[in-house]
C-alpha cells in the first residue's frame, strides 16, 4: 500500500510544486533536501572576523585524524568549550570523478555520508556532471545574472542536466561565530579544485559580501542529515533561474548525491530554462514574500500579471490544494470522488503548473479505481506512467505501484475502496447508527 500512504503524507504536497524537492528522503530518513534557503550573512560578522579568531587558542582547532581514512585531507575540526560539539571540514577531490566535495559537518554525521553509494561505487557517477554538449548555453539576463538557455528544443522527461553537490554544510557548524563560519568555509572550497572553484564563481550573489557565503545564500538547498539542518550547493543548478511557473523539474537521487533537472514541457530553441525555488501553490503575496530572502522581486510572467488575473491564479491555487487534500484522504470519511480529479487536471493546465501532470494523473487513476472504474483507472495509470512521477524521491516505488495497477487494477489496494467506504455510510445512515 505504498502510494496509500505516499499521499497521505504532507510532503507529497510540496513536492508536487513544479519539481521543487521539500522533502526528499536520502537514505532512511538520514537525510532530507528541502527547499532553498537564505543563512544569515552581513558584512558586519566578516568586520569581526579577526576579534572573534583572537579569542581562540590553537587547540581549538583540531585534525580529526581517526576519520582522515575516508578523505583526501586531514579533517580540520573545532569544538565548543566543552569540547560537547565538534565540527570539521571534510573533503574528497576525488568525489565524483574529480569534480570533489567538501562537507563542513559533525564527525558522526560524516561517517554516515561515507556509507552512501556516491562515496562507495564511482560508477553512480560515470554519466553525471557531463558538459561536454549540453542542451543549453549560459547567457547574462539583466538584473538577473547568469541564466540557461535551450540551444535546441527540449521535450517532456528530456533531462537537462545532472550535477553532484560540491559543498555540504551544517548550519549548527557556525554555532561560535559567523566569522569562524567563514574561516572553515573558505577552508571546504579552498581545498577543490581550480576548475570546481571556477563553477562556483559562475553562480549569482545577490548581496555584497563574503564571495563564498553570499552564493550558498542565494544558491543553496536545505536539508536534514539526522535531523540536523545543513546547506547543499549544486552550482550547475544555481546558474538556472527562478520563475513561478517553471519549465522543469528536478529529482534528488536518494544514494548518489545526484540532482537531475528534466524539461516538464517543451522548452522552444533559445528559451529560457527556469526552475522553482519555492512552493508555488501559494499566492502571490507569500511567494513574494518567500522571495525576499533572495533580495529580489520576481517578475515572472505570473507575478507580472494584473490584479485582476492575480486574483484568478489565487483562486485556483486554492482550489488544487483543496481538490489535493481531498484526493489523498483515504480515510472511511472521504469525500474525494474521480469528477475532483478530473477538475485538478484542468486546474494544473489552467494554471500552467506542468511538472504535476504526472501526479495529476496517478491521483485520477487511484480515484477511478478506488469507484470499481477500471477502464479509466488504467487510462490515467497509463498516462501518468508516460508523464513521470517525482514526488518524494521514490520514483522507481510510484512508477511499480503504477504499472500494477495498469496491469491488474482489480488486484490494486485502491480497487473499490471509496465506493465500500460510501456504501457503509449509507447503510449506517439508513440504520440510524
């Protein structure tokens, strides 16, 4: 009963926002991608950067060389007071067929990150981080920086790139200053190569400042390790743009570290390649407001829209989180009924919102054959199937649970169950229970 309890869980709500990963488990909840984020970063923390570095004795910073086995540096590391927290720079140049990586993180933390396929098997990334002849060029968009733009016509599920992080880190690492922050930051990309250092360069940063900590500001995802918030950098990704209706979709490979962004529609010769860096089923007014961590205001072709056509667009977001609510309550009070999945289809193309075709598709599907409706359960099995579904990162599980259903919709755990469930209510009604 995989897709059950797929859709009865908050993250498949976010996920559907047009590819943006909100929730994205890496490997049994160790870790989570969610949504980009903004840290703390002011020029008045790198005034003090020498104040604060004073204050410290050299045995503060330390070597961690019971793990340095596992990189290709010794391991720096600081710890508080109580010697209670330790955090260190580790680095691979090796990672990823020499594009590296560097994480500024917890010991424990980084002896879990070893065990992951990305370190253990090099071949996960033989086809990855390959810009030879990519689909796309880098172009300068005023006001906006660096964006990409199709060299060629790309269609639905064709992928546009795919990139590993090359920085991974803690938020709970700056717990002593943001200046020692800095110092170990500078340490993690220092230690790449020239040509990933290169990459990182190309990204935007929208305020002055420390060059390193301005881009992770604009650029970075977040995510847990353990419960443990940190900041991963895909600089290939951070070069694409942000609009509120984007045309692609992007996947977290659960194992690998691999970020892939595929076309969510066709996407013409010389058009801009965009991505979401929100969830965009809410209004205006909170995208906006999201938005402002960046430092800018997005003039999409959504958000440039008048009031009037505003007020349009807010409505039916409303509604598709009303109709996605319904359609994934599959308690014995449900109300969903397959004419609400037909509506949320209309609603995704009305409000140009793509990449949720696929889940558009596998909600109709289970609505249909939760009613004993075979035929139209496999049609939209069948579609959905053909239109990719990315939800929370288990795609290969969704695209299984799928197919069986395509194949025996009268075997699948959704078959009937809605019309039971209102059959008991009526007769419950009728008895006076």
């Amino acid at each position: 009963m995989l897709l059950s309890s797929l859709l009865t869980s908050s993250f498949l709500f976010d996920l559907i926002n047009a590819g943006q990963p909100l929730d994205v488990n890496f490997q049994a909840n160790f870790t989570e991608i969610a949504e980009k984020v903004k840290v703390n970063s002011t020029e008045k923390v790198l005034a003090a950067a020498l104040d604060v570095l004073e204050g410290f004795d050299d045995e503060d910073f330390l070597q961690d060389d019971s793990r340095s086995g596992y990189w290709t540096h010794e391991p720096e590391c600081i710890h508080n007071d109580d010697h209670s927290e330790e955090y260190c720079v580790y680095t691979d140049k090796t990672f990823a067929r020499g594009r590296g990586i560097s994480f500024f993180t917890s010991p424990t933390i980084a002896a879990r990150v070893v065990e992951l396929s990305a370190f253990t098997d090099s071949a996960v990334h033989e086809d990855v981080n390959n810009f030879e002849d990519p689909p796309w060029e880098i172009r300068n968009v005023p006001g906006r920086g660096n964006g990409l733009f199709a060299t060629r016509t790309l269609h639905r599920g064709d992928l546009i790139l795919a990139d590993t992080p090359v920085g991974v880190f803690q938020s709970d690492a700056f717990f002593l200053d943001y200046a020692i922050g800095y110092r170990y930051l500078h340490t993690a990309f220092d230690r790449l190569s020239d040509a990933t250092k290169d990459i990182v360069m190309r990204t935007a940063a929208h305020s002055p400042g420390d060059p390193y900590m301005e881009r992770i500001n604009t650029n970075a995802f977040a995510g847990d390790f353990e419960g443990a918030p940190h900041f991963l950098f895909y600089p290939e990704t951070a070069l694409m743009n942000h609009d509120c209706r984007p045309n692609t979709l992007y996947h977290h490979d659960t194992n690998t570290l691999v970020h892939s962004t595929y076309a969510s529609r066709t996407i013409l010769l010389g058009e801009e390649i965009t991505i979401t860096y929100i969830n965009i089923l809410e209004p205006r007014s909170e995208r906006r407001q999201v938005l402002n961590r960046w430092g800018f205001e997005c003039q999409c072709s959504l958000c440039s829209r008048s009031n009037a056509e505003i007020n349009h667009s807010d409505s039916r977001i409303r509604k598709i989180n009303t109709l996605q609510t319904q359609l994934s309550d599959w308690t014995e009070n449900s109300i969903a009924t397959p004419a609400m999945a037909e509506d949320l289809l209309l609603l995704y193309e009305e409000e140009h919102i793509h990449a949720a075709k696929g889940i558009g598709h596998m909600l109709a599907a289970l609505a249909y054959n939760a009613e004993g409706d075979i035929s139209l359960a496999k049609k939209h099995a069948k579609l959905a199937l053909e239109s990719g579904v990315v939800t929370d990162g288990s795609k290969e599980a969704d695209e299984n649970d799928l197919e069986a259903m395509r194949k025996s919709p009268k075997s699948h755990w959704s078959y009937l169950v809605r019309k039971k469930q209102r059959q008991e209510r009526e007769r419950s009604v009728k008895s006076g229970r």
